[in-house]
C-alpha cells in the first residue's frame, strides 16, 4: 500500500492522518522522500509483493483521484481506495490507473450497502474490492450512517450478500504501530465468509513472518504489509498486497 497525499507518498501510522508525513526509506535511495513512483518500483525489486494497495487520501476526503499512470506503469496490480462511495466516483477512480485496477470501497465513505452493490454491478465483482474500515476494533462510517454499533462480523457477511467477493479488513489504529492484528476478530470472519467464495484479506499491524504464517492458518488469501516489509516505523510507509502462502 502507497498513501497518497498531494502526490507524496506519506508515512501511515495509526489513522492519524494529519500527522501522515512523506515516507523515508533507504529503498528509496537517492530519490526525493515521498516519491511515489520510486517506492512502487522499490517493491517490485524487492520480490514477493503481489501488487500495491494505494490510499489516495486526498480522494477518500472528497477531492479529485490522483493521476496514478506512472506507478500503474511499474507493472504491478493495483487496488485503489480513491473514496468511490458511488459507481461514477468507482469509475473516475479506475480511469485514473489502468482497466484492469481494482476498486476499493471502504466502508469509511459508504453511504448505503445499495450503493456498494450499484458499484458491483458495473465494475464486476472481480475489480469491486469492500474495505471492512476500523478503529480500535470499532467499525467506521461515513456521517449520517450509524456504523458504530454494528457488528464487524455482519458488516462483511451482509457485503458479500450484496455481491463482494473480495474483503479487505483493516483496523486503521494498528496501522504502523507494529500492534499486531486481531487474530480472533480474523478467524470469526474467516468463518462466516465462505471461503471458496469470498477472498479475505488482512491489513493494520503485521509485524512479520509469524503473524503472516497465522494469518495464513486461519484461512486468509493476503496481507497488507508495511512496516515488517520496510524493516522499523522510521523507514517508510509503503504497503505491498499478496498472497500468504
């Protein structure tokens, strides 16, 4: 994963998204901190990482998708958490990668679980990508939506009822901090996601290889690495997806 704020790619820690400075890392190398394009190809070199998960957060707080041509053009696939709360935003958001990208819906700027299953019908279930979007366990929601007191647990079943095939769970509190993940909240959704139906993937507070191998015990398809990629908190902020296995 690349957060993308103005163009810079930014170091993520703990959804504080204000303090999100641009991302520092030896696999930079003599690149500007921030370049965005730069750390994509740094995780293309680096083996192993099955495509980039960018956050353009300047688009999940309402401004217009980030031109994302030229890390696209680094040759790995891409998801995209662009704010598409509505199937014209989830199309503006893949016209500016590549077609083949796939389109994160995070349930952060949901409105309505109709409108997840708008943008399913015309992106396809194989490019619609539901973000399960915590904090401290707690579900978030856009205003007006009382996310809150609902279950994790129902909010992904209820998804993949409304045609998701892929689900991303993220608890954004975790997020750099090398906190570990909630390997219990997993194995209940795990479970009640039929698992040659529904991909699950897992992101917020992978610390390395052991929770990797315990993700993969429970059943779960890929992971959002960041700081266990780039090696401590202080290196950077990118976040590769893939396969545990």
């Amino acid at each position: 994963m690349i957060d993308l704020r103005a163009g810079r790619a930014v170091h993520a820690r703990g959804g504080a998204r204000e303090a999100y400075a641009p991302v520092r890392s030896t696999l930079l190398g003599e690149a500007e901190p921030g370049d965005a394009v730069a750390l994509a190809r740094a995780y293309r070199a680096h083996g192993g990482v099955g495509g980039i998960y960018v956050a353009d957060l300047d688009a999940i707080h309402g401004a217009e998708p980030y031109d994302l041509t030229e890390i696209a053009g680094v040759g790995l696939p891409l998801m995209v958490d662009a704010g598409a709360n509505t199937v014209q935003k989830a199309r503006a958001a893949g016209a500016r990668a590549v077609p083949a990208t796939r389109i994160v819906v995070g349930l952060e700027t949901l409105g309505s679980f109709e409108d997840l299953a708008a943008i399913v019908t015309a992106l396809g279930p194989e490019r619609t990508v539901f973000s399960l979007d915590l904090k401290d366990g707690v579900p978030l929601g856009a205003p007006g939506t009382d996310r809150a007191r609902q279950s994790p647990v129902d909010l992904a079943c209820r998804a993949a009822a409304y045609g998701v095939r892929s689900v991303i769970l993220l608890d954004l509190s975790r997020v750099g901090r090398n906190a570990g993940v909630d390997l219990s909240l997993v194995g209940e959704i795990r479970g009640a996601l039929p698992s040659h139906e529904v991909e699950l993937i897992v992101g917020g507070g992978i610390r390395g290889d052991d929770d990797i191998r315990q993700l993969d015990a429970i059943g779960c398809d890929g992971a959002l690495i960041a700081t266990a990629l780039l090696g401590t908190p202080e290196r950077g902020s990118g976040v590769g997806y893939g396969s545990p296995r």
